[in-house]
C-alpha cells in the first residue's frame, strides 16, 4: 500500500469533504489572515469566526490569557454581523474552492433561523453555492445564553430541527463539553437531524491574580482551549460516537497527526484544528503531509476505515 492508493475523501452525512483536517471557528480569522502561510486551497473544509444577526463589540480585555498547557479566551463573539458577512466576507471565501462552513449563533430560536435562511439564500444566488453547509454554535461559554441550546436536549434537538427545515445546506452541530452527558446532547442534536455533530467548543475556566485579588479575563470566566483539553474532547467524542451514528467532527488540543488519528479510532470522521493556528499556523499542512503515512500504517486505504476502531477490552 502507498500514499498515492489513499482516499483521503470523507462523507458526513450530506457533506462531503476532500479530506477530514479542517479549521475550528475563531482560530482562523476569515482565512484571509492565514493565506500567507497555509495553502487554503489544499485544507477539507474552514469554518470562519461566529457570526450573530447584528454586530457585536464582544468582551472587554483582557479577553485571553495563557494557561500551563492552553489558552483561556473571553472574545465574547465579536464580529461585524451577518451582512458585512455576507458581502464583504462570502465573496472571497467562495472563490476558494475549500468547503466553507459558516458559524452562525443566535439569541434565541428565531434568530438561528433567520441566519441559516439568509445565508443558504446567499449561498446560492451567485448561481453557485459558496457554502458547503452551516455550523450552529450552540456551545459559546463567552456569552449570556451562549450555552443554551447545547445544554438542554430538548431545546438542541428543536433548534436543531428548525434550522434543518429552514436550509437545504448540511447542518453541524457544535456541542460544549460543559454539560452532565454529552451523550444526551448528542442524542438530541442526532434527533433534529444534523449532518454531524462538532465537538468540543471550550472547556469553561478562569484565571486569577491573586496579588490583585482580581480575575484575569475582563469577562471573569472564559473558554480553555489547546493541548489541556485534548483528553475531555477524546472522552466526549468516544461517548458520542456510543451514543449516535451521526457523524462526528473532533475538536479539541489537535495539534499533530497522531492527535488526528486518536480522533478518528476514538470516533471522529474529521477534525478541526484550533487553537494550534495561533502558535503553528502551518499545522493543518503538516497533518496533510503526513495523513497518508500515517493511515497506510494503520493498515487502512481510507479515513472511513479506521473511524471508531477503539478496541476497549471489557474488565
Ligand atoms: C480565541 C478563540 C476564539 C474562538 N471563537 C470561537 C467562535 O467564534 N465560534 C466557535 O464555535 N468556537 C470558537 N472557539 C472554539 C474553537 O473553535 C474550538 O472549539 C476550541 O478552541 C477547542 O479546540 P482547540 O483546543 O483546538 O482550540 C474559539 C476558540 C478560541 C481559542
């Protein structure tokens, strides 16, 4: 077996990617920061920065702040709001040839469905779609009801359903490890029909001064992120990938190839690499160089063959 016998192609539920190494939200900017030093072209999917109805001015500062072993943010969703999105933004994701996945989040219901309406009309009236599908990020600890939709099943699972029915494009949905059973939440995002589900958005955290009796972030709390959170996310993806046969993006510390492949036998058919772009920027293209080695030693011919292969001896 050799490189060139691999697929690297992958299938998640609707959507389809050219291969499973994609860019979490708010870690890639709107990719035009990141041309100087990633080939986007060559990249299976960007999901760019959150974008909400209206603009948002997000947290006061400080709004990150470095851990032992990850980052704590409060950004608190800033960005420039659906329109600006749209005209100024969509245009040049379009033209890249990369699955584009917009993240939306919404104040209530109504709000998610009027941006994942208005964006699938966006996406198709060039003639052409420019987005592959829509992540709905019910799972941001940074702002008030942030978390709402992604700690209540019930709600997921509406929310969920609503946003399926309101747009003809694949719909993820990205969970927060800031829950008692990410399997119900899985569950219920599974019942409303994603096309996949994301996990984790940041784990919930705070920092502290203690000369100053202060906390660090200007928000008080925030979201960790990075290599600390890497074993959380593999738990919950492992669980997930019990609890549902949808399929599963992985998120959560990936920073190297072999943090893929732990990813994909715990039950991920693709992964998002986040925090990393800040201290790497080149890490999604290393994965990418050494993606086929690695699945050739596992014995396998593509990424599908080796999704949750964990071997758990029962005790
Ligand atoms: C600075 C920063 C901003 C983020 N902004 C968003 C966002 O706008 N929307 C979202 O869904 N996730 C956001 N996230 C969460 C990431 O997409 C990702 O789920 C999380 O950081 C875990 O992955 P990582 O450890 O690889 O960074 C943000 C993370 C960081 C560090």
């Amino acid at each position: 077996m050799t490189r060139a016998d691999i697929d690297l192609q992958v299938q998640l539920g609707r959507l389809q990617l050219p291969n499973p190494i994609l860019v979490a939200s708010g870690t890639f900017g709107y990719a035009r920061e990141m041309e100087a030093f990633v080939d986007l072209k060559r990249l299976g999917g960007i999901i760019p920065k959150t974008i909400t109805k209206e603009p948002r001015k997000g947290n006061p500062p400080l709004r990150t702040v470095e851990t032992a072993a990850g980052l704590l943010n409060s950004i608190g969703l800033d960005n420039d709001g659906m329109e600006q999105f749209i005209v100024h933004i969509l245009p040049y994701l379009a033209e890249l040839g990369v699955p584009i996945l917009a993240s939306i989040a919404g104040r209530n219901q109504t709000e998610f469905v009027e941006l994942a309406e208005r964006l699938s009309h966006a996406s198709t009236t060039s003639g052409q779609a420019s987005l592959a599908g829509i992540e709905l990020n019910i799972s941001c600890p940074n702002v008030s009801h942030g978390v709402d939709f992604g700690t209540d099943p019930i709600q997921c699972e509406r929310l969920v359903a609503a946003c399926r029915a309101a747009s003809a494009l694949p719909i993820v949905a990205k969970l927060t490890p800031n829950v008692t059973s990410i399997c119900d939440m899985a569950r219920a995002a599974s019942a409303g029909g994603a096309d996949a589900i994301a996990l984790i958005n940041t784990c919930l955290g705070m920092a502290i001064d203690w000369r100053g009796r202060r906390p660090r972030l200007g928000n008080v709390l925030g979201g960790l992120s990075g290599p600390a959170i890497k074993p959380i996310a593999l738990r919950c993806v492992w669980q997930a990938a019990q609890a549902t046969k949808t399929a599963i993006i992985g998120i959560g510390g990936i920073a190297s190839v072999d943090d893929c492949m732990e990813f994909f036998v715990a039950g991920a058919s693709a992964v998002q690499l986040g925090t990393v772009n800040f201290y790497n920027p080149r890490a999604t293209m290393d994965v990418l160089d050494a993606l086929p080695d690695a699945l050739a030693e596992a014995g396998v011919l593509s990424v599908a063959d080796v999704v949750g292969t964990l071997q758990v001896i029962p005790s």
